[in-house]
C-alpha cells in the first residue's frame, strides 16, 4: 500500500515536482538566456551500499534530474557519479582534488575539517541510520557486559565507530572506551562487517548490510536507536524492541545514542567558480527526497535493489528510517550541525582528534553554501512552511534551518 499523501507532502511533492511549471506555481523561472551554455564536468561520489542517499542518488541518475537543472542555469553538465563502498576512500580522493562533490558522516567531516581541509558543508544527505551490534547465531555474547575483553570489527575512522563508542559509552559506563578491555578491528566494507567474519567475536554495521546478512546467520544484541535486537537478554529482558533505559541519558533522545547525519560535502573550488552548477545539485537533489518521500517506502529500496540485496519488505524497513524520508526535505537545521559539533567533542575526549571544533568552524563550513541552499528552497516553493524546521513533537532533532545561522544559538 502507497503511503498517504498528506496535505504537507502533496507539498513537498508539488516543490519538488519539474520545473517547467515553476511560473505555475509562482517560482522564479530558471530557463537560461537564449545562447551557448557553458560545458563543465564534475566528480560525484555517492556510497550506495548505505541508506537514503542510495535511492536518492539513483533516482537523480535516473531521471538526470541535475543536468536539468544545471542546463536552465547555462551549464552543458557532464556527471562522473562514482561509487564509493564508504566514505574514507571519499576524503582521500578531495584531499587529492579528485572528486568535487562527497557524502560523508559525522566522523570523517569532524576529521577533515579539524585539519583545514577547503571543503563546504551542504544539504543532509541522509541520517538517523540504525547502527546494529550483531555477532553469530547461537553467540554467548548477548548483551553490553558479555561484550567486555572481546574483539569487535567495525569501520574505524568512521560514523559507525563514533556510534559503536557511544552505544559502549552509555550501556558499558566508562568515558574511556579502553576501560571495557575491547579490541577493535576494521572491516572494510559493511557487507564484510555484517557477515561476522572470522577472527572477531561482533561486530558492528548498518541496517542494510545487516538485513542482508540474516540469511547467513547474522544476529543483532542492540541498535544505535537504543533498543534492543532479537538476540538480547540481559538487564532489560530478552528479545528485541524494548528500551533500554541508558539511551535515555543521550543528549540525542529521540534520536539515539548517537545523533547521525551525513551531509554532502562541496570542493571549495567548484562552489567559488562554478555556484550555479552546486544550486543545480541543491535543487535536484531536494526534487529526488520529495518525489521519494511521496512514494511508496518497499518501491524506494528496489531503485537500489542490486545494492542493498533486500526484497520490499526489508528494504522499506531502511526507507522508513531514514531522516530524509521521514522529513521529506534536506535542509540543514541547527540540530544537524550539532551533530558534528558533539562528535568532535567526543572524538577529542578519545584522542581522536586533538581538540574539538569550534562551533564558529561549523557555521563557517556553510558559509559558501547557506546562500545557494536559501536559493535553492525559494526556487522550490519555500517548502516546508517555517515551522516544520522548528518542531519539537518528531523523532528528530531539528532547530532553524541553515540560511537563519546568525539566529543559532552561542554553543563555543
């Protein structure tokens, strides 16, 4: 069954519906002057083994929703969409000047900007993913404590590290993550994460990758949400769906224990030379959450069915989560930027990194990017209405949207 186009998503539809109707609909026409349009190519990198950002680009490749938008802007665009299995390969291709435009999480943004390197934060890209903690079928290992001295695999340098420590963090006591005597160990990919490998007592990985894993005997203890998975039983009962009282303790509740947000990443230069082909990503890219959002969720996984290897059913499961689908937009909110705010803090009290960002580094990493995002939301209808960025009764963290960054509040 399709989900019900409610009165505030027949409006994210309608914004983010083609433009050739934009003087329809009382938009400013983006239909370039009669002459030669500029060619320009540029790199894209997308992680589609991950969660919204998956069906999301897809549904942009698809439709060549960007090349629209930037051909009505005076660009010939050319896409070099590149697939990445996670977001480290990412930032060594922009450190290199090799990609122009990245999706990232929390952890490598937190990095890369701690380090000065000349990149801008853009639209979210995807967030609120269920990181899962998931060891063997008939594993002894059940709950937080029997995890104490083992061996987890995870993706090191990345959001699932930042959100494996915070689950530990809460659920195990310590500040020090050295206090629970675990030793960590990287899985490349999440797929091989998920499979439980050899060599390592659990793991930790996201919900597509564990979904797919279930067949072959993967189980999971507890999610980043912070309740419990099927192979639980321990202090809060046994089996899965129930709240395991610590999450509640997070600055992040609702969201969990960790607030996770990926956000697509600009090369400084593309933004300084070519803004109008970043407004044409910002606008179609905003059009793909929309129509998304309206869909039906089990019809979104199958845009990315040879990713993600999950049937309708499971696949609406990621769908569903997601933030960007829950929301039907991708404008940055406080909240959003919060959430690199908090993990460098954390990464900075775990040596990660030397010291956490300054909340004036954050503002500033949207300094190139607000105005073209405020373009980019009036072009499309100025929607959602104000309000939605403010509300309080979702399970989501939100606050005023990026173009209103002079009213965020003093958090240095």
């Amino acid at each position: 069954m399709s989900k019900p186009l409610t009165a505030n998503r027949r409006q994210l539809v309608l914004g983010g519906a083609a433009l050739a109707g934009a003087s329809a609909l009382g938009m400013p026409a983006l239909v370039h002057a009669q002459g030669s349009r500029r060619p320009l190519k540029i790199s894209i990198g997308r992680i589609p083994w991950a969660a919204g950002n998956s069906p999301m680009t897809q549904y942009m490749i698809n439709n060549k929703l960007m090349e629209r938008r930037a051909s009505e802007l005076g660009y010939d665009l050319t896409i070099d969409w590149r697939e990445y299995p996670t977001a480290l390969p990412m930032v060594e291709a922009m450190v290199g000047n090799n990609l122009d435009i990245g999706m990232w999480g929390n952890t490598p943004i937190t990095r890369g900007l701690s380090t000065g390197l000349p990149i801008s934060l853009m639209v979210v890209g995807e967030g609120h993913l269920r990181f899962l903690i998931t060891t063997r079928k008939g594993s002894p290992i059940r709950n937080f404590a029997d995890l104490k001295g083992k061996t987890i695999g995870v993706s090191l340098g990345g959001d699932p590290q930042s959100a494996l420590f915070q689950m530990l963090r809460f659920e195990m006591g310590v500040e020090d993550i050295k206090e629970t005597g675990i030793r960590f160990v990287n899985m490349p990919t999440h797929a091989q994460a998920a499979s439980v490998p050899t060599g390592v007592d659990a793991t930790c990985t996201i919900y597509p990758a564990y979904l797919a894993a279930q067949a072959s005997g993967t189980v999971a203890l507890a999610n980043s949400f912070g309740y419990t998975e099927e192979h639980y039983d321990g202090p809060a009962g046994k089996g899965a769906g129930k709240l395991l009282p610590n999450a509640k303790k997070s600055p992040f509740f609702p969201d969990g224990y960790y607030l996770h947000r990926s956000f697509w990443i600009g090369r400084n230069g593309l933004i300084d030379q070519h803004p109008q082909a970043v407004l044409a990503f910002l606008i179609a890219q905003q059009e793909s959450v929309a129509a998304l959002s309206a869909m039906d969720p089990g019809v979104v996984s199958q845009l990315v069915r040879d990713y993600w290897k999950l049937d309708n059913v499971q696949g609406a499961k990621v769908v569903n989560d997601d933030v960007l689908f829950s929301r039907g937009w991708s404008w940055p909110t406080e909240a959003d930027a919060r959430a690199i705010l908090e993990t460098s803090r954390f990464m900075a009290e775990n040596k990660v990194i030397e010291k956490p960002l300054a909340w004036s580094t954050i503002k500033g990493a949207f300094s190139r990017t607000a105005p073209l995002m405020k373009q980019a939301y009036d072009r499309l209808g100025s929607k959602p209405v104000a309000g939605e960025f403010t509300r309080t009764n979702v399970a989501d963290l939100r606050g005023r949207p990026v173009w209103e960054i002079n009213q965020w509040a003093d958090r240095s």
